[in-house]
C-alpha cells in the first residue's frame, strides 16, 4: 500500500460506527451502575454519564 493513499472508508460509516459503539459502551455502563451501587462516586464522569442516561429515560 503506498503511503499516501488512505483506504476508502465513507465518512458516515464511521461516524455510525462511532455512535453504536458510544451507545453500547453507555448502556454497559448503566448496566454496571445498577448492578453494583457500590462503585456510586468513585468516578466522576461516570457518574455524570449515569444521571445523564437516566434523566433522559
């Protein structure tokens, strides 16, 4: 493969690829957080991301 060519690849593939992969690491997260209150404001941003999802439902 020569250096300077890139490999087809549409945009709006990865952009979906991107967004699925977004969702179901946030859903493994809810999942994690129901699962086991315990971890509850060991990690900021998770917790952001739980309260975000849940107030969205």
């Amino acid at each position: 493969m020569d250096e300077h060519s890139t490999p087809e690849v549409p945009i709006d593939r990865v952009a979906e690829q991107r967004a699925l992969l977004r969702l179901r690491h946030s859903a493994a997260l809810t999942n994690l957080m129901v699962e086991r209150t315990d971890l509850r404001g060991v990690h900021a941003l998770a917790d952001t991301i739980d309260d975000a999802i849940r107030w969205s439902a």
